[in-house]
C-alpha cells in the first residue's frame, strides 16, 4: 500500500547539528558513490523472471508427508543462484542508499543555509508579500523548485539509472524526467499550503507548535490519500476496467464477500514504468477503488493475482489506512518535537549566519527538514515495522480470503526481483517495510499444512494444470504429521519447478 508519509519523509531532506561533520561524510560519500556502482552494474543480465504460470515446486504440492520447512525451501529454491545473488545485492544496496540519502539531504539542507540562499529566497518572497502565510507560501514554492533542481542527480541515480541496470525500470530518462517534472508540478500545488499552514501554526501556538505541526502533517496526509487515486495517480498512468470474464468476476466476488464497496476492477499500465508487478485497493473514506497493473495481469497466472487481490482487500478490511496514518502522526508529532529541541538550539548557535531569526522564519526551513530526515532515518526500524506488521496482517487475511496458498508464495517469489528473499530476522525487523518472500513463503504454507486437502487449493492447482487426484477423507491434524491427509497428486509435473499454462 501506499504510504505517502514514509516517501515523503524520506526524500529531500535536510540537516543541522553536527554540520562539519557531515560534510566531512560527504566527501566521503562522494568518493564511495563514484566507486560503488561499479559492483551493481557488474552483475549485468536481468534477473530472469520466475516463467509465466503459476510456480509449484514438487515438494509443496499436496502429498501425505508434507512438510512445511521442505515445501518452503522448495519454494526458495525457485530462484537460482544467480538471481539470488542480484536480488540480494539490489536489496542490501538499499541499506546505504538510505544512508547516503540522508547524508546527501544534509549536505543540501547546509548548503542552502550557510550560502545565504535559503534567506534570500525569504527575502524575495517577502519582496512579493509581507503578508506572512503568503511569503511563507512563497518560500515553500521556492524552495522546492530548488531542492528538485538539487535533488535531481541524486534522484537520477537512484530512481533511474539504478533501476535501470537491474532491469527494473522501463522508461527512456526522458519519459521518466517528464514524470519527475509532473511530481514537481503536483508539489508546487500542495506543499506550499502545507507550509504556510504549519508556519501559521508555528507563529500561533507557541512551545507547542509540533503537536500542531504532526497534527496538520498528519490531516494533509489523509487529503492526499483521497486526492492521490482518484485525481492524481491517473496523470502517471491509465487506468481502464478490467475486461469482462472470470478473473473480474472472481475479484468483485471476493471484494462483495468481505464487503468493500467497488464495483469495478481497474487495469493500469504500469509496465509503462517498470517491470515491477504490483496492486491496491486505495482510497480513505469512501474513495476507494481496487487496481492491479498489468504486470501482475499479463505475467502472472489467477491464483496468484487472486492472492494479491485478497491480500489488499486485507487492508481495506482492517482499516490499514486510517490506522496508518495515526501513526504514522503520532511519528510525525515525535519528529517535530525533536526539531523543536534542536531547531532552537541550532538558531542560537547559527542563526545569524543564516539569516533567519527564529523558528517562525521559514528560511530556516532547510534546518527543519535536516532534523527530520535525521530522525526518520534513526525510526527506520519502528515505521517499516509498523507498515510490515500491517502487511503481514494484510498476509494472512489475504491467505484466508483467497485460499490460494500456491498463489500467495509464487508471487512472494516474483517479488524477489527487488526484494532480498530471505534476511535474518534482525534484518528484516530493520529494513523490511513488508514481510520478506520467506516469510511470505512460510505463512502460506503453515497455512497449506492446515488446509491440504481444501477443495479451493486442489480446484486452483488443477485451473493451473497440475495433476492433482481427488481429494481424500478429511485431515484430522496438522498434516504435517503426515497421515490422513489428502491424496497425492499424482503424476505432478516431473520437473522441479512445474510451471504450467495458465
Ligand atoms: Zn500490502
């Protein structure tokens, strides 16, 4: 799901205490940044996609001595070493470029502020207006046109030529500065609103100006969350209606039977972008809508798009949303009460040569943000567990409501392509914002273990063209304990990863 406070929070970013320090790390940064690349682009090829069809390694079809570590490994075992090995690497390059990304926001956040820049901009807007919530608009106006320009080849980077060379992405540069030059479009509306309102409120409220600011914060993301799908998400793609036949049927089906309010299953090209398969049912408070790209249409089979589907149902269902963002306010009202420590202290200290005179002057801005993006960075563990928890939440209702067990893990695998398949716990706990493709994995075959003979899995293998045989009496227990449950698939395909037409 969509979570806007974390991709926000986390980009364009700024710094304070500390500042020699952390220009001394970006001369470091840069020297690591030129040579380090290098390791990323040496593993050339793309990682070759699991095969069309739904994925059943032998040792998880439906069998009396099913085991639920033996069909997880199984499953494991779908990728080769090599698409492991890119995978892998993709992943846990992410781990530093969370880094560098905060070390390069600081970097900017100083330059703007020790070059004069950031007061001249205030100058210039209050040239325009002395009326405070329009030069405070103006200034956030300002300031992001600025950060987009500085911001730019970081973005480049890490949004374009990265995923290029791991063959994520599907854009020419131009194609995909055009979308940037969109984004910039769409924060040019709404953020120097967002500005002018949390300064008004920081010029009003005194000493408790954070909890105002994480309030208002937290209000703007609940409106972009109503806006972004219905008004802003289709300037980037098209969405169409999923065409007439079964699979529209099955998922309005399963939308009517765990009562979401749609009646339309949207398509959108999101293979225009990248090669990455993905789905939502978005929206808050009535505007929602269910979507799936056509990555996830065209290259994988039905139990796994039913699977997908019954997952993000799962967060309509459990109001992953609302309750997102509540906590995501309660981080952000924590954040600014660490600015409010350090902006004030920051200001005594510096403010003079800055140019801005108190917390109330929005030149000081780029100081505001470099706190945040410090302390987004040290919360990393608490919001990505907060979102995974929700995820794996979203899992097992998904896993319910579905019973497409097969469905779940083989997309759990294609996922892989950008997703490191299988951390140490500590590692996932730190860097994962959703469940790794193990895990994944494991619940939905402890989930099998407990339903080998159900007559939705059997029917799905055999829509997938393995050979299953009827199934037998009933298990009485776990079946993990072997006996009693159903019959074998017979003559399952013989190769290690059966992949079957759909
Ligand atoms: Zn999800």
């Amino acid at each position: 799901m969509k979570v806007l406070a974390r991709s926000r929070a986390s980009r364009h970013h700024s710094p304070h205490a500390r500042l020699q320090s952390a220009l001394l790390a970006l001369v470091l940064a840069t020297g690591l940044l030129t040579g380090w690349p290098a390791s990323a682009q040496a593993a050339e090829t793309l990682v070759d996609e699991l095969p069309p069809g739904l994925q059943v390694p032998t040792a998880a079809l439906p069998d009396a001595d099913f085991d639920v570590e033996r069909a997880t490994q199984a499953y494991l075992d779908l990728l080769n070493p090599e698409q492991k090995a890119r995978s892998d690497a993709y992943f846990e390059g992410g781990y530093w470029l969370e880094l560098w990304q905060v070390i390069y926001a600081l970097v900017i956040a100083a330059l703007l502020l020790f070059s004069g820049w950031s007061r001249r901009m205030r100058e210039l807007a209050q040239r325009i207006s002395h009326r405070p919530w329009l030069y405070t608009a103006l200034y956030g106006a300002f300031w992001t046109g600025a950060m987009f320009v500085l911001d730019l080849p970081w973005l480049t980077y890490v949004g374009f030529f990265r995923e290029k060379s791991y063959g994520l992405a599907t854009q020419t540069y131009g194609a995909w500065f055009g979308e940037r030059a969109l984004e910039l479009g769409i924060e040019l509306l709404f953020f120097p609103i967002l500005l002018a309102l949390l300064y008004a409120a920081a010029r009003r409220t005194g000493d408790r100006w954070w909890l105002w600011a994480g309030a208002i914060t937290g209000a703007f993301l609940v409106s972009m969350a109503m806006v972004w799908p219905m008004y802003l998400a289709p300037l980037f793609n098209d969405y169409t209606s999923l065409e007439e036949g079964p699979l529209r049927e099955q998922v309005l089906s399963l939308a009517r039977a765990n009562g979401i309010p749609a009646d339309d299953v949207y398509v959108f090209d999101a293979s225009r972008q990248t090669t990455r398969i993905s789905a939502n049912v978005s929206g808050i408070f009535g505007t929602t809508r269910i979507a799936l790209n056509d990555n996830l249409l065209d290259r994988t089979s039905p139990p796994e798009i039913r699977a997908v589907m019954a997952h993000e149902m799962g967060h309509y269902v459990l109001d992953h949303a609302q309750r997102l963002v509540i906590y995501m306010t309660l981080v952000l009202i924590i954040g600014f009460w660490v600015v409010h420590r350090c902006l004030d202290a920051a200001l005594a200290r510096w403010g003079r040569r800055w140019g801005v005179s108190d917390r109330t002057d929005p030149a000081g801005l780029p100081a505001v943000m470099a706190v945040l993006a410090l302390f987004f960075l040290v919360a990393t563990p608490i919001t990505n567990s907060i979102i995974r928890q929700a995820e794996a939440q979203a899992d097992a209702f998904g896993l319910d409501a579905a019973r497409e067990p097969h469905g779940f893990a083989s997309t759990a695998m294609r996922l892989s392509t950008y997703r490191k398949i299988h951390p140490s716990p500590l590692e996932e706990m730190v860097f994962y914002d959703h469940p790794s493709g193990y895990s994944r994995v494991h619940r939905s075959m402890t989930w099998l273990a407990e339903n080998l003979d159900d007559p939705h899995v059997l029917a799905s293998l055999a829509e997938a063209g393995f050979e299953v045989g009827p199934a037998a009496e009933p298990a009485p227990g776990p079946s993990t304990e072997s006996e009693g449950g159903p019959q074998t698939a017979t003559g399952a395909p013989d190769e290690e990863a059966g992949s079957a037409p759909e």
